[in-house]
C-alpha cells in the first residue's frame, strides 16, 4: 500500500513537473542552411540566432518562459524547406514563428501560414510587398527588405557623386541572383531610374553562382558607372574575385544586405578592399554589449553553438537580431495576453505587429549603438527603414557612411500596389480597422 | 503455397486479357486501392500527408510518365523537369487568366501543352538515339528554364519570377486539408495509373517495347519508328506535365522555375532507374525510395544519436544522409540491376514455391 502510494505520487509528481516544462517553453523553429551553396554564410546566422536564445534563458527566460530551439536541415532548397516547415510547425506545442533565411521558401511558406496561425519573421528578405500588413497579415518583413536596401544603396552613391540629380546618365550594372530573391531587387532600381534618369543593366547570375566569368565579362566590355550585387552565398566571393581579374575597381561595388558579410570577403582579402555593402541595422558589432554577454554567458560556459571567433560577425549579428525580434514579439505579446504565459503563434502574431522597441529598451537588451528603435503597426509590418554602409578595408568591415533612410514616400506606394495585386489573384480583401484589434 | 494460381481456370477471352489475370494479385491491388483511399486518410497524421505522402503520390505519376518513355519505349530523357515546369505554368496561366476556369481542366490543359512541347523536343530521337537522345533532351530542360526565368508573361508579370494559386475547388468542393489534397493526387495517380497500365499492354505499347529492343528490327516488321516514338514522348510528357501542375497547385502553392531544375529531371530518371525500367510498379517504388529514404534518414539519425546519447549536429546529419543515400543506390544498382521491381516479381515467384523450392 504504501510502496503503491509512493509510485502514484511520484509518477504523478513527475507529469505534473513534466507538464509544467512544457507549459513554460516557448518554441522557436529554426530552418538552418549549414549545408548547400549558402553554408558559409547560413551557419553564423544559426549559431547567432541559437546563442541569443540561450541567453535569453540565462537571463531568465521571457518573464520566466524559457526558449526553446530546434533545428531543421533546409540546404536552402524551397521543397526541404517546406518539409521541415511541416515537420518543425507543430512540435513543442507548436512553433512561435518561422524564420525561412531563403526567399523561395518564403514565397512557398506565405501561402500556408495564414491556414496554421504561424507568423513569418524576413528581416531583410522574402517578399518586398509583405511588408503592407494590409494583405499580408502573417508576414514580417521587419527591420527592411530589399526595397528598402536598394534604395539605401543608390542614395549612397548619390551622396558620394554630390546629389542624386548627378545620377543622371549613369549606367548602374546590377548583379542577382537568377531567383525571386534576385529579382525582387529589381522593381525599385527600375523606379528609381526612371525617375532619376540613369540606365540599369541587369546582370543575372545563375545558381549557386561560383561560374561568372560571361557576366564579368560584359562588365568589362559596358563599363557601367557603378555595380550593385544582390548576391548570396558564394556567389559574393564569385563575384568580387572575377571583378578583380577584369579589373572591375572594388570602390564602385555595392553589395545589399546579403552580400556583403566576412565569409565572402574573407577569401580575397585586400583584393576586396574597398567593396562596400548595405546594413539594416547592424554590421559587425563585436564591441556591442549583447556579445560581451553572450561570451560571458553562453561562450564562457561552453554552451556556445559555433566557433568563439566568429561571435559578433556581420551574420551571427544578424541572427541575434533574429532572435531578439523574435524574442521581444512574444514579450509584446505577453504584455496583452498575460505575463509569463506560452503564446501560441497567434497570439505572437499580435506581438510582432503591435513591437514598440525603444532605444532605451535596446540599450537595456545591450543592442545600444547595434540597432535603432523599431516600431510596427498593424499596416506597417516593417517597422523601420534605417540602413548604413560599411566598407571592406582589407581585413574588416568599417563604417564608411551615415545612418541613411529609404524614401518611404516612394517605396509604400509601391508596396500597396504590390500587394494590391498580390490580393486581386489570391481573391482577398483588405484586413479593416477592426481586424487590427484582433 | 501462398500464391498459387492452380484451378484458376480462364473460360473466356476477357478473363484471360484482365489486368491481373491471378486473382490473389487482383485482391490484393483492390486492397491496397480501398488501403490508400480509406484508410490512409485515417490512419496518417498532417505532416505525414503535406511531406511525405503527397509528394509521394504526385512524383510517382511523374516516374510513371517518365518510365512510359525510358522504360518502355527506351528513349533516355533528362527533360522531364522541363515538360513538369510547362505543365505547371501552362496550367498557372490558363487557371489565372480565364475566368471560371475549373481546376482539372486547367491541370489537363497543362498537360496538353506539355504534351506539345514534348513532341516537339522528341523530334530529334528520330536521328540520335541513346545518350546521345540524353543530351538533346537536355536542351529541353534548359530552353525551358531560360523561358520560364526570362519571359514575364509565363509568370503573369510577377516581379519576383514566383507564381502562386490558392482557393483550389473542384465541383464545389474546396482542396484545403492535407487529406482532401492527398486524395485529389492520389484520384490522378490510380486513373493514370490504369490507362497507362492499359496502354502498355495494347498495340501501341507493344510497338514501344519493339523499338525499345531493337528499332531496326521493328522498323523492319512494319513498325513505324517516327509514330512510335513520338506517341511515346506524347503520352509520356502528358503525364509528366499533370504531375507538375499538381506539384505546383497542389503541394507548392507557390514555385518558382527552380522547382523543375535539371535537379528535378535527374531525380526521375533515378526513381525510374532503381523503381525498375519498364515497369509500372517499380514507378511507385522508385519514387518512394527518392522520396521518402532522405527524410526518413534526416529523422532517423538524430533519433538514434539521442538513443545513443552522442547529440548529431543538423550539418552532420545532412551529410550523412547524402552519404548513406547514395551508397544505398549503389548497393541497390549492384544487388538488383533491374530495379526494386525485379526484387518484388522474384519475392512473387518465391511466394508461389514456399515451402518446397526446386
């Protein structure tokens, strides 16, 4: 009787703390590239996105809710991605919200996460227009996309020529990738042109992109003025390395949000000196106070997920600020649904489009200097359109311009048309005021 | 013991003609067909039916058009992601550009284009012949990739290059659920399955498989190589165009050209390869091996890692899979040359002689 009662208690005492950790982890998905054409630069997304939610739970957790991380194997290619999705979607209670780090498996996703309540965090990527909150009630572009990229970047080299009317005449070669992630790029150049009269040359490059010797060959017989790249993976390094053997100046290469981080660079060395490329937000950032406290808390401890050297990395950065977006949509949505509770997905939703991040909340979170304030709304999925450039001196990235800011008064009509159409093929209506509140 | 025919007498010319003449092969093909439609659905949980069983369904019918073609007739192809991509974007814009358009019609419809584009690309097999034919083939993948990446009026002016259908209905009734998806293919799967089934058993697939031995012989039995050849990659590149509009409507959603790479036509050509050329059934098991062995694997390894205790890193694991992959061909290929329906007709056969084999 007594050994009998020992068991129950103890079988019960046991599901009960079982049951309390799982009510108290919130699930966060991870669809990592460690593999395929984008690894080098996919694996420090990972290992950053990883590190902060560990130290998220050293410090405590969200209110007291830990993070939990589990990862699947995409190699960057939409049908595994779409796999992992179904496999990832409802595991641990169900998943927060997805970031893809592809722009195919956006696309694929977009259409499946308004059936499943999940939200779609692309910072910097995936579909331009989603960012109209309008129609595309589940997608996040927060922080920019390439819209706000490509502008950024022609404002810089407006800025470096004296005025953006000495645009004019120019010739401006854009190399992409020959994808909808390349593509999208595209639409802004082309208004922008238009408007400022200068003329674009498209370059497409085919995936994974280590074969170019056709499309710098062209460079070398046009001569464009200056060189975008919208490029991922190896196809950056590809890229800067052909300029150099045509003899292509480096200073007149602009790389977007993708490409221009160390993996790419790191190879050729002083042969990129003087390549620049586009920053939402960030750059390396290996002085910041949230990687002093992630090599304390986490590296220091020996429960960093990568190597120690690559912490604080444009990449790894970029995955921190992953994490953190993801991380402060649920403490928004605490806020509302109650403190210290899981959120499900939908409720997470609400989080992200009503983030009110401040800087003195950033400052408190160790992000002071890394990243500027945030805010989204239930029209405006972005948030903030704030980008830098920063320029390879040989060995490192240094900052070589201002805080610059896209022309929202160009790109929002351009979204809504966008996402207008988007919502004419799909058959869908404009979410009202009152949807908002929801 | 298990499987024998004795005393199953046929008395008419239709019984001897069935499909299946054996009954215990009839029973068991209307088992596995009553299996797959009522008690699958009840039996599989959703992700079982979004990652595994659809994908399965819909690159089966794809293997069996393309076994139709390199199996049967013995024309090697490699652009068989191609005549998938016309499939899909022929059935994208006749559903998106005509009003009211019912759904199968549409899919249909992108079937008959690429039935076109496949004649048209199976001209050259008349002159070259064998890997030769390969490469020609291959500019067929290529023509279309270029097409489908260049010209914006396949993509409906979409900026980006990335299509997408949604509020799939048919009579009606709405293909939302993983179920309602699962059975839409699998309905497309079993009629093609029988036509197809049929059609290498008539005339014409007779004359398919003369080509397939020996043109010269066949022509020479009054065998005309040009009609052959070309109902051959008609047939073929109608099935394989149906099986990309439905890659592309029913389990993508939203594709861009990338879904139908050359990636995509060497995966066919695997699945028919190891499935076993020239036969329908080993269509299924070829595509049930490209299909679901890697995610098996991808799930498998880490599981026996934390059995174990050793924690196997995501990087890991996907090599692994790569590797264990394709030693797994390997070994398949050098076991059972003629594909894994060679290795179903001989467990068949010893089923009929258990327990006293001679």
């Amino acid at each position: 009787m007594k050994i009998r009662n020992i068991v129950l208690a103890s079988v019960i005492a046991v599901a009960g703390a079982g049951a309390f950790a799982q009510a108290k982890e919130q699930f966060f998905p991870v669809l990592s590239g460690r593999t395929g054409p984008v690894a080098p630069n996919a694996t420090p997304w990972a290992n950053g996105h990883n590190d902060y939610m560990k130290l998220v739970n050293a410090r405590g957790g969200i209110n007291g809710v830990k993070t939990l991380v589990e990862e699947c194997e995409t190699a960057y290619a939409t049908d595994r991605g779409v796999e992992c999705y179904e496999r990832l979607k409802g595991k641990h209670g169900g998943a927060t919200v997805f970031q893809p780090l592809s722009t195919g498996i956006t696309f694929a996703l977009t259409e499946k996460v308004p059936g499943d309540k999940i939200p779609l965090i692309t910072s910097g990527y995936g579909r331009s227009d989603s960012a109209d909150g309008g129609v595309f009630k589940w997608n996040f572009p927060l922080i920019g996309h390439y819209w706000v990229a490509g502008d950024v970047v022609l404002k810089h080299i407006g800025n470096k020529l004296g005025g953006m009317d000495k645009l004019k005449g120019k010739k401006i070669g854009v190399g992409y990738h020959d994808s909808p992630f390349g593509k999208e790029l595209l639409p802004i150049l082309q208004e922008r042109a238009a408007q400022y009269g200068f003329t674009l040359l498209p370059l497409p490059i085919a995936a994974p992109g280590v074969e170019q010797k056709s499309t710098w060959l062209q460079v070398r017989q046009q001569q464009p003025d200056f060189m975008i790249l919208q490029t991922w993976g190896v196809m950056t390094g590809t890229a800067v390395k052909e300029a150099q053997a045509v003899g292509y100046p480096r200073e007149k290469m602009f790389g977007t949000w993708w490409s221009g981080a160390e993996p790419d660079l790191q190879d050729v060395g002083a042969g990129a000196k003087g390549y620049s490329a586009v920053m939402m937000q960030h750059g390396a950032e290996r002085q910041s106070d949230v990687v002093k406290e992630i090599l304390e808390k986490v590296h220091a401890k020996g429960e960093g997920t990568g190597p120690k050297d690559e912490v604080g990395s444009v990449l790894y950065m970029r995955g921190v600020l992953g994490a953190l977006l993801a991380v402060e949509g649920v403490r928004a949505a605490q806020e509302r649904f109650g403190k210290g509770k899981v959120m499900t997905g939908e409720q997470a939703r609400w989080g992200y489009e009503n983030l009110n991040l401040t800087q003195a909340k950033l400052d408190a979170l160790g992000f002071k200097g890394v990243m500027r304030p945030v805010s989204t709304s239930c029209f405006d999925h972005m948030g903030a359109a704030w980008a830098r450039i920063h320029t390879w001196d040989g060995s490192k990235f240094v900052w070589s311009s201002d805080w610059l800011e896209a022309d929202e008064q160009v790109i929002k009509p351009m979204v809504k048309a966008s996402a207008d159409k988007y919502a004419a093929e799909k058959k869908l209506t404009r979410r009202s005021g009152a949807d908002c509140q929801s | 013991m298990f499987y024998r025919e004795n005393g199953q007498f046929k008395t008419s010319y239709r019984a001897d003609q069935q499909i299946f003449p054996i009954a215990q092969d009839r029973w068991a093909v209307l088992a596995m067909l009553a299996f797959g439609f009522i008690a699958v659905p009840f039996l599989f949980d959703e992700y079982m039916f979004r990652a595994i069983l659809i994908p399965f369904v819909i690159l089966a019918l794809a293997a069996l058009g393309v076994n139709i073609l390199v199996g049967y007739c013995g024309q090697i192809s490699l652009g068989s992601g191609a005549f998938m991509a016309v499939g899909a974007y022929a059935a994208y814009n006749t559903y998106v550009r005509i009003d009211g358009m019912p759904l199968i019609v549409a899919l249909l419809a992108g079937g008959v284009f690429a039935t076109l584009v496949g004649v048209f690309f199976g001209i050259p097999s008349l002159r070259v012949k064998g890997l030769y034919l390969a490469v020609a083939t291959l500019a067929a993948q290529f023509f279309c990739d270029w097409a489908f990446l260049r010209i914006a009026w396949f993509t409906n002016n979409s900026t980006s290059g990335s299509v997408s259908v949604s509020n799939l209905k048919v009579f009606g009734w709405a293909i939302d659920s993983p179920i309602q998806k699962y059975l839409f293919c699998l309905t497309f799967l079993v009629v093609f399955g029988l036509m197809a089934k049929n059609l290498v058993r008539s005339a014409v697939g007779r004359e398919w498989m003369a080509i397939r031995d020996m043109d010269v012989a066949a022509a020479v039995i009054g065998i005309r190589p040009m009609y052959a050849k070309l109902t051959a990659f008609a047939v073929s590149s109608f099935i394989v165009g149906v099986a990309g509009g439905l890659w592309g409507f029913v389990h993508l959603g939203s594709w861009e050209p990338a879904a139908f790479s050359v990636d995509r036509s060497f995966q066919l050509l695997f699945m028919v390869i190891i499935g076993g050329m020239g036969s329908i059934m080993g269509s299924f098991f070829g595509a049930a091996f490209i299909v679901v062995l890697p995610i098996f694997l991808n799930q498998f390894l880490p599981a026996v890692g934390d059995l174990i205790g050793v924690p196997i890193s995501t990087a890991f694991v996907s090599h692994a899979e790569l590797m264990i992959f394709g030693a797994l061909i390997v070994w398949f290929l050098i076991v059972e040359p003629h594909g894994l329906a060679r290795l179903w007709s001989i467990g068949k056969q010893k089923l009929r002689l258990w327990p006293f084999p001679h």
